[in-house]
C-alpha cells in the first residue's frame, strides 16, 4: 500500500518595503491607488484567489503595517497570517521573512515559498500555480520574459560620458520579473552561507542562491509582459489603464439542473426587456424558474429616461415578489453622426438614455439589491475605449458605463451588491440592424450567446468587472476574455467595434 505524502505548505511572501520616491509620492508606491485600489490589495487579491497558496505574509515599510492591516480587515483577506515590518535593506527583509516561515513547522517539515513584489499588481493565476508545480522538481525557480530590446553594456570616461564596451546576445536575455519561488530549507541555508560573507548584498533571492549555493540549479518559469512593476510615474497610469481594459471570464454553470436551481424563486428586472440581448435574457432566465419583469418602451411602456417610470417598474416587482435579486439595463440608442450637425433633442436622448437612466436605475435599484444581496448588470460598447468620429455620443457614455461599474462596486462592496458590465462584440439586435441595416450572416454576436454569458456573470460572485463576449469563441458563440492577456489585444479589436 502506497503511503500518502502531504503536500508541503505554500506561502505567498508579499514584498512591500519599498517607498514611493521614485513615483514622487510621500507615501509608499504599494498604497498608491490605481483602478480604485491600493496597488497591494489587487496584488494580495490575486495570492488570496490562488488554490496553491494557503497562505500570505505582508513584510510592510515601517511604519504602515496598520494601513495594511486595515486593507487586509476591510477586503477581508483570509489568507494573510501576518503583517509585519521589512528591513531597512532587502537583505534584512527577506531574512525577517525567512524567520516568520519557520514558525510552526516541525522539525525537518519543508515548505515552500514564493517572494513577490508588492507592486507587481497584475500578476497571472497561471504564473503563481506554474511556479508551484516547478517546486515539485526544482528547489529554486525563477520568473523571466525574453528581452524586446537590445541590452547594450557601458563605461564612463570621466566628463565624455558613457561608451558601449559589449552587446550582448538578445536571445539569451531575459528580464526577470517575479515571484521567486523556492522550498524554504533552500534559501534559508542559502542566506546562511551568505551571513558569512562580510560584502554581502543582494536586490532579488536568485542571485543570493546563485551565488551562495552555485550547485542549486534555478529554473525558470516563463512570465507575462503585463506582469510590470510599478515604478515609474509612466507605469501608474499604464497599470491603472490596464486594469480598467482587463476582461474577466464569466463562469459558467456546470448543467442546465444548476441554472434552475440558483434562479429558482429569484427575481429579475430586466430593462430594454423589449427585443435583442434583454428579451433572450429575460427568457432564458425565466426558463430556468426566475420571476421575471421584461420592461420596455414597445412591450410595457417604460421610458427608461423617466425616473418615475423606473421607481415605478422597481417598486411594483418589490410589491409582488417580495425581493429583487438581479437588476439588468440593456436599454440604450445608438446615433451616429457629426456632434456639430446634430440637434439639441438628439443630443439629449442619447444622453438621458445612455447615461443618465443607468444612473438612475442604479440608484433606484440600490435599496433592494442591497437586501438580496444581489447584482446589477450594465451594457458598454467594444468603442468605449476609443472614441470614433460620429460615435461621440455613443462612445463616450458607453465608457462612462465602465466607470460607473468600477466606482459602484468599490461604492456597495459593503453592502454585498456586485455591480458588472458586459461589452459585447458587434451583436445582431434590432439596434444595430436599424442603424446599420442588414449586415453579412456569421459576421456578428449572436444576442443569444451574449445572453447566456449575461446570466453566467449574474450567477457569479464577481464584481467590478468587464466581461467581454467575443464571436470566436467556441462555446455558444460568446468569448470569454482569460485576463489581463487579452487587454492589450482588445485594444486593437475594439477599434472596429460599436
């Protein structure tokens, strides 16, 4: 019989020692925010979401262990064991470190450990769980991407500046980024060796496993060009661009017996429930045993720009349900044309429906979302990210879609509401068809798949999020994004999108 081994205990070790200098802040660059964060509660949300870590240590800057205490309280952060206050150098840092990990462990027990920079925020579940499946074979692994550029070393002589002396073969290099993963027993004799060596000093854990321990070999698991670290001031506003553009997959519901299940006795309101995505949903929802309300202008009458009539089909659900669990605004006009040659009226509607109704929707909404403990599912456009010339209008409240999203979920985070939106790929909805006629069969979404996707992010536990849905993607027509990866190639695809 085959004795089980335990598979040793992995700890994620979040590096945050640094300051904010070089990013021209008084404070240090891991509480920055971006995308309405800290940098370090996104990088701790990604450890805290990660089924080979069991759990996270925080070595601070001295002086703001409460504030990470605090952020740690306020997502609550299961997995975070302890915050305790780094070193004056890197060094000093990673030995506290060490020395936190070998607390409880028994004698002779290994365990592994990965050191991750704090202001690396966009770090990938793939790279996490590819660094622990390395530890089953190496005792040290390193993170790195190949070199886009060419790596030229130099010399100064004196007042004539510096001198190429070596170029080095691009196709050997590679900039390493992190986390640097290693069993415990590992580089803590690695640090040991190295106490005795009296010019010790070290920027990252390889190069001290390098060269204290030369006969240790250290593979290297492939990184991610997303995987930046903060540093620059250019790089806080690429990381926080990053993050509004990443699109997150949608779960989807094992069987068709789990859809009926979660949606059983539910309550839905649908907005724009007259034809297109909000008809399917309304359908598919009410298939599966959901109480459902399918409002519009052509069916019920409901003007979504009237707030009235929104407080009006939110309260008369209420009444007869006793509880709203979902709230979807699918409602929307798309005008397109020069803003100089447009009319006053036309201007308006785009913005009362467009904009202003999804605010007051969501507003209206708050109150008995906030009971259920529920969701509310806003629409954006593929052209949010850019505007195009004669989509003014239309893109530019489409985006503010997006950040409506953002700020509302981070806004009822505390009360339980998630808020999501979906960015469909160009769909056939009578919209389109009526702003574009009839366009080549196969070329767009259809609204069914983009409804099926509607439904999978109703029934999860995201928040916060874009979702987009996307016509290459085999299962039902609808694509759905895997993260960060995608955001820099959907700027491209957006340009062509409405």
């Amino acid at each position: 019989m085959s004795q089980h081994i335990a598979k040793p205990r992995t700890t994620a070790v979040i590096l945050a020692g640094g300051t904010g200098q070089r990013v021209g802040l008084s404070i240090p660059k891991q509480l920055l925010k971006i995308a309405g964060k800290a940098v370090i509660e996104h990088t701790l949300a990604t450890f805290e979401k990660a089924d080979s870590i069991d759990d996270i240590i925080v070595l601070m800057a001295p002086g703001y262990v409460p504030d990470i205490e605090k952020i740690v309280a306020k997502a609550g952060f299961k997995k975070v064991s302890k915050v305790i206050e780094g070193g004056s150098t890197r060094n000093e840092t990673t030995e506290r470190a060490i020395a936190a990990l070998g607390e409880g462990l028994a004698e002779g027990e290994d365990a592994n450990v990965l050191f991750h920079d704090a202001v690396r925020p966009l770090l990938s579940q793939r790279v996490i769980d590819d660094c622990v499946v390395a530890l089953e074979r190496f005792q040290a692994v390193d993170v790195a991407i190949p070199s886009a550029d060419t790596i030229i070393v130099t010399r100064t002589h004196g007042e004539d500046g510096e001198f190429i002396t070596e170029i080095p073969d691009r196709s050997r290099l590679r900039r390493g980024q992190t986390p640097q993963a290693f069993k415990l027993s590992t580089i803590k004799r690695a640090y040991e060796v190295a106490a005795g060596d009296p010019n010790f000093q070290a920027t990252d854990d390889c190069s001290v496993v390098l060269k204290y321990l030369p006969d240790v070999p250290i593979h290297v698991v492939a990184g991610d060009e997303y995987n930046m670290k903060v540093t620059q001031p250019v790089d806080v506003f690429i990381a926080d661009k990053l993050f509004q553009l990443a699109s997150t997959a949608a779960p989807e519901q094992v069987s068709e017996e789990a859809y009926r299940e979660l949606l059983t006795g539910k309550t839905m309101v649908v907005f724009g429930g007259s034809y297109g995505i909000g008809k399917d949903i309304a359908e598919l929802a009410e298939s599966y045993g959901a109480k459902v309300y399918a409002l519009g202008r052509s069916t019920t009458g409901t003007h979504v720009e009237n707030p009235e009539e929104v407080d009006d089909a939110l309260s008369k659900a209420y009444a007869e349900t006793g509880r709203i669990d979902y709230v979807v605004n699918t409602a929307g006009v798309l005008r397109i044309g020069k803003l100089a040659e447009t009319d006053n009226a036309t201007i308006e509607e785009a913005l009362k429906v467009n904009y202003l109704a999804p605010v007051q929707i969501a507003r209206s909404s708050y109150k008995y979302l906030s009971e259920t403990k529920g969701q509310l599912l806003l629409y954006t456009s593929s052209s949010y990210t850019r505007g195009r010339a004669e989509y003014s209008l239309y893109s530019s409240t489409k985006a503010a879609m997006v950040n409506l999203t953002q700020a509302l979920s981070d806004e009822w985070a505390g009360d339980g509401v998630r808020v999501n939106c979906i960015n469909p790929e160009r769909t056939a909805t009578p919209m389109r068809t009526k702003a574009f006629g009839q366009e080549p069969s196969g070329s767009l979404l259809s609204s069914e798949a983009v409804a099926r996707t509607s439904l999978d992010v109703l029934l999860s536990e995201l928040t916060g999020h874009v979702i987009d849905v996307r016509q290459q993607d085999p299962t039902a027509g609808a694509a759905r994004a895997s993260g960060f990866e995608q955001a820099l190639a959907t700027v491209l695809d957006r340009q062509d999108g409405v």
